[in-house]
C-alpha cells in the first residue's frame, strides 16, 4: 500500500490523529511551563533556572521508569483500542487540572501536573506502539511508523510554537488552558474511531504488580540480544534528545543571548529535522525494516554534534535577540542547520529501531518488549537530566562543551553496538553498496514466500552477488560461500556477522562439506531463506556453468521451494573476472543491475538441470 493510502486508510488514520493530537499537546503544556520557568517564573524556586530545567524533564521522564513495565502488561492483556480511549479521557482530567493551575500561577503543582502527564503518556506507550502491528501489515509497518514519528515531531513542532507564541500574549493563561482543553477533547474524539483491534490471542491476565513487572519485563528484553541492543540505541538516541531540548532555553539565553521566538526556532528545527528524517527513511528504505540507515544515522548525530559545538558564538549582546536579529547575527542560520541536520539523522537513526521492535517481537509479547524500552528510555532521560546538572551546575561546563561531549560519547555507544551486532553494519555495507557503486532494480521478488523456508539459486558473476541479492530481498537471507572467500580477512567479520554458511569441495575438507549441508537443513528447518550459488564459483567467461548436484542434495534433504534468479549487468563491472580478472581499473563501477526471479519451483520437480534452464531463461542474453 503506497504511503497516501496508509495515511488515509481508516485503519490508521484516526490513530495517527489520536497520537498526533496527544504530542500537540503535550508540547504546548511542557513548553509553555519551561519558558515560564525560565524566563519568568525564575524567582519564584528556591533553585537556579539550570536545576529547574533538569528537575522538569526528570519529573516527565521518571513515570516511564516507574510504571512502563505495568503500563505494558495492561496493553499486552487487554484491547489496546480501549486502552487508548480510556488514556484520552485521563488526558482530558488532567489538562482542566493545567488550565487553573496555569490561570493561578502555581508553578510546583504544574509541576506535579508534569509528572502526571509523564504517568499518561507511559501508559500510552506501549499501547501506541504495539496496536501498530494489528492496524499495518508488514510491509505498511515501516511507512507506519515513519508517519507516526513524523506526525509526533511535526506535533512537537506544532505545540511547540503554539506554547511558545502563547506565553507572550496577553492573558497568557487563559489561552494555554482553553488550547490544552479544547485539544484533549479532540484526541479523545480521534480515538473512538480507532478500529477494535481486540485481544492477542494467549494474552496473560492483568495484575498490579509494578515491581514485578518491571523484573520480568526487563527479562523479556534480555531474551533476544538483538533486540534488547536496539532498545538500548532507542535510549541512548532518547538521551541524547533530552540533553539538547533540556538545554536549549538556557542555551539560547546565556550563549546565543536569544529570547523565547529563538527557543522556539531551534526546538523547531530540531523536530522538523526528525520529521524529515522519519519520513527520508521510509522513501531510502523502499518501505523495508532497513537497519543499514541506523549507522548512517549515528554518523550524523556525531557529526553535525560535533559542528553544534563550533557554532555558537564567542561573544553575545547584552540585549537577548529577537528571532531575526539572531537570524542576522552570522551564526544563526548555523546553529539552525546543525539542529536540523542532528534532528535528520535522528530520524534516520530510530525509525528502523522501532520497526525493528515490533516485527521480532513475539506478538504476544510485543506491548511489554515496547515496555522495556520505555523503561530504558525513561533510565536514561533521567540519566541525562542527572549528567546535565553533574556536568553544567557542578562540573561548570559550558553549554557548547557538553554537547560536544555528547558527540564524542554517541561515536562511542555506536561503535560498541555495531560490535555487538554487527547485523547493523553488514546492512549498512550493504545497502551503501547497492545504492552507489551499483543501482539494483528488481523484478519477480514477490515470487519469494514472505515467511517460510525457500532456497533461492543464482547465477555467480562477481564478488558481490551476495551483497546486491541481500540488498534486494526483504526477507534476512544466509549465503551458502566458499570457504577460501568466507575466510578473507575483515570481510570474514561481515560474512560472520550474516550468518554466511561455508562450504568446499568434499575432496579439500569433507568435514567443511558435511558441516555446510547440516548447517543448510537447520537453517531450512527454522524456515529461512537459504541462497546458493550452484555453478559453485565465479564465472570466467560471463556464461552460466552447468550446475552442480550439490543442490539435489539440499532439496532431497529439505523439500522446501527453490527460487530460481538472476543478475543481468555484473559481468564487465569492476569485481567481476572480465578481461584480466577482478578488481582491473577497466571494470565498470557504477552499473546499472537487474535482479530477476521466476515463481517457485516445487521441491518434487526442482533439479539441477530445470533450475540451470530456468536461471538461463532469467538471464535472457545479458551477461
């Protein structure tokens, strides 16, 4: 389904109101409270402004810690369509309860409001995330997710310059209270035309019990290390966010000598770059869960972090600038891109994160997987707004200093995670492979089962026939390689990482043989897709070598599909044995590539001899 039909879909468009609507106001209510607090409300705390920042953003962020694991156990056991609606009229309690406190100026029962807003939105949570997968196949799961983290951050935007805007009219109250109302009430509207989505089937029965749940939640995390990793990028992402948007009033009036329209412009473009960001990987993806954009991200994170740094100014007015005279001040538009640009890459960063949750997350599971990594991202939000009193009030780094501090830091956690799962960077090679030394289009990948065993089997032209055929399917597939390949240094590390099968000849190593094919059955038996080279090297002259029986033996052993297919365009190109051999300056770099695949051939009538046919009638007479 194209993006536009998602959107407009009946099964997702009230739900992306409902959740949009939610952050709009969410945001009008936070920073309305933190503008006050910061420039005007300054004298009535026994504290400093940098304390009270950090204190805010604690008091939101600890109900995430404090009652995520109960709020996913409640989203797990029960209709989540419910839960939603019952949320939306909490929400609606709770703004009437802003709006006098806002009309009476009590700014510690606002902020006790804030820790309450916290609770609701970490009920909501796994609730929003987990009720996805029930509204979106598969594959509208990624543009699913890229428009709810770009309506959420176009919201964020939104509320953000409604509650910056309001605090300097007259009546200021008055107004925030009537929007935060009049909004709550129209989320909770949106939310009753969200389709029932029922119960999970073996769904657990609901008990309060937040200790426990929160232990056995984070157990269900650790169960699948590639997972509990990617939680622990989502939070390291989230505290990296709240240490910019937690910082930015104080940064904008101290270091950039701005008022509050400059606080509202850099939050604004620090969430129109995520919104960019969010929607880019969805359209760079070609609407899979593709995890080569997360390293493309945390590139960007670090870099234009780093470029933060250099951006702020040396010396400031003494009077706070409006919005254009820091437009106009040389550093303005700047500081702007770099917020934009950390916003994009964020983008790019987590969208792949979430979809990636939800689809390797056991359904009946998913709520409190979603759970778990709020309970992480709250960890680490209250974290950051302990680093950021450690670092700026007790350490007395500057502003500037401590977000240059938290570039180098994300090139570190990033550098560890990719280590640990390396199924990051292989993508990442991968996908930075077919989209710019080569340009793969592809026809017939349909004829691939979405879910279950299959052997898929190619034609060998070039050394990177597994990288492009991986790029182009969107299911995980294990390579069958020769061993001598397999072992090369640092690509060994990549292959590893794909869960790549070595094999040679039963007369170079029998025992290499054997393992291979016992390695082939298990992979089958746990309903994976297998590729193989059947020619069993490279080819020479650009013609396809008559295939081994090697494969009979896989499907006698395994009778699962086999997919023929093949690449048009490799032979010529720069790794591929034209001419002189591989890797000749003469060879083409950036090529034009075709993949083709015919529909699958059943495992009674598949043999060499038909699949070699089939794979011949692929390739037509390109080489």
């Amino acid at each position: 389904m194209s993006e536009r039909k998602i959107i407009n879909s009946r099964r997702f468009l009230p739900f992306f109101l409902t959740q949009a609507l939610g952050a709009f106001n969410d945001n009008v209510f936070k920073n309305s409270l933190m503008l006050l607090l910061a420039f005007t409300a300054a004298s009535a705390l026994p504290w400093s402004t940098d304390v009270t920042m950090n204190l805010a953003a604690g008091l939101f962020i600890l109900p995430f810690l404090l009652f995520s694991a109960t709020a996913g156990t409640l989203a797990d056991s029960m209709c989540k369509t419910r839960l939603v609606r019952l949320l939306k009229l909490t929400e609606i309690v709770l703004m009437v309860l802003a709006a006098v406190a806002f009309y009476l100026q009590q700014y510690l029962l606002l902020l006790g409001l804030l820790f309450l807003m916290g609770t609701q939105s970490a009920f909501f949570g796994p609730a929003k995330y987990a009720i996805l997968p029930q509204l979106l196949n598969d594959k509208e799961l990624l543009a699913g997710n890229a428009w709810v983290e770009m309506g959420t951050f176009i919201a964020i935007l939104l509320g953000t310059i409604v509650g910056g805007l309001l605090v300097g009219v007259p009546y200021a109250a008055l107004w925030i209270g009537g929007l935060l109302i009049l909004f709550a009430v129209l989320g909770y509207i949106a939310s009753r035309a969200v389709p029932e989505v029922g119960q999970v089937d073996n769904a657990e029965r609901f008990q309060f019990a937040p200790l426990k749940q929160t232990l056995k939640t984070i157990k269900i995390s650790y169960a699948n290390r590639t997972l509990y990793l990617s939680i622990m990028a989502i939070s390291w992402f989230w505290f990296l966010g709240a240490s910019y948007l937690t910082q930015f009033p104080n940064f904008t009036k101290t270091v950039l000598g701005g008022d509050n329209t400059v606080v509202t412009a850099l939050l604004v473009a620090f969430s129109v770059g995520v919104g960019i960001g969010s929607m880019l990987c969805e359209r760079l993806s070609d609407n899979r869960v593709e995890l080569g954009m997360v390293p493309l991200g945390s590139i960007g994170l670090t870099v234009f972090g780093c470029s933060l740094y250099f951006s702020a100014p040396q010396l400031i007015s003494a009077e706070l600038l409006g919005l254009g005279a820091f437009l106009n001040s040389g550093y303005g538009w700047w500081v702007l891109i770099n917020l934009t640009m950390i916003g994009v890459s964020g983008g790019l960063f987590i969208v792949p994160l979430y979809a990636l949750l939800q689809k390797r997350a056991e359904p009946a599971q998913r709520a409190r997987m979603i759970a778990a990594n709020n309970i992480f991202n709250a960890l680490f939000m209250v974290v950051s707004a302990i680093a950021g009193i450690v670092f700026l009030a007790v350490l007395g780094l500057t502003i500037p200093e401590y977000f240059l501090i938290l570039a180098i830091m994300n090139a570190v956690v990033a550098c560890y995670v990719y280590s640990q799962v390396p199924e990051f960077a292989l993508r990442f090679v991968i996908y930075l492979l077919s989209h710019t030394l080569y340009r793969v289009k592809s026809q017939g990948l349909d004829h691939i089962p979405e879910e279950g065993a299959a052997v898929l089997v190619a034609n060998h032209v070039s050394y990177v026939d597994a990288m492009l055929i991986a790029g182009a399917v969107r299911r995980p597939v294990r390579f069958v390689m020769e061993k001598a390949i397999y072992d090369l240094p640092v690509a060994n590390w990549l292959f590893r990482a794909a869960r790549t099968i070595p094999i040679c000849s039963k007369q170079k190593d029998e025992q290499v043989y054997e393992a291979a094919f016992a390695a082939i059955r298990h992979e089958l038996a746990e309903g994976n897709l297998v590729c193989i080279f059947p020619e069993g090297r490279l080819t020479k002259t650009g013609e396809i070598d008559n295939f081994r029986p090697g494969i009979e033996r896989i499907i006698a052993e395994s009778p699962v599909p086999v997919v023929p297919m093949a690449l048009q365009g490799l032979w010529g190109s720069f790794f591929s044995h034209h001419g002189k051999g591989a890797f000749k300056l003469k060879g083409r770099l950036w090529s034009k590539i075709s993949l083709h695949a015919s529909k699958a051939v059943p495992a009674a009538a598949a043999n060499a001899a038909e699949l070699e046919r089939q794979v011949r009638l692929l390739r037509g007479d390109s080489k």
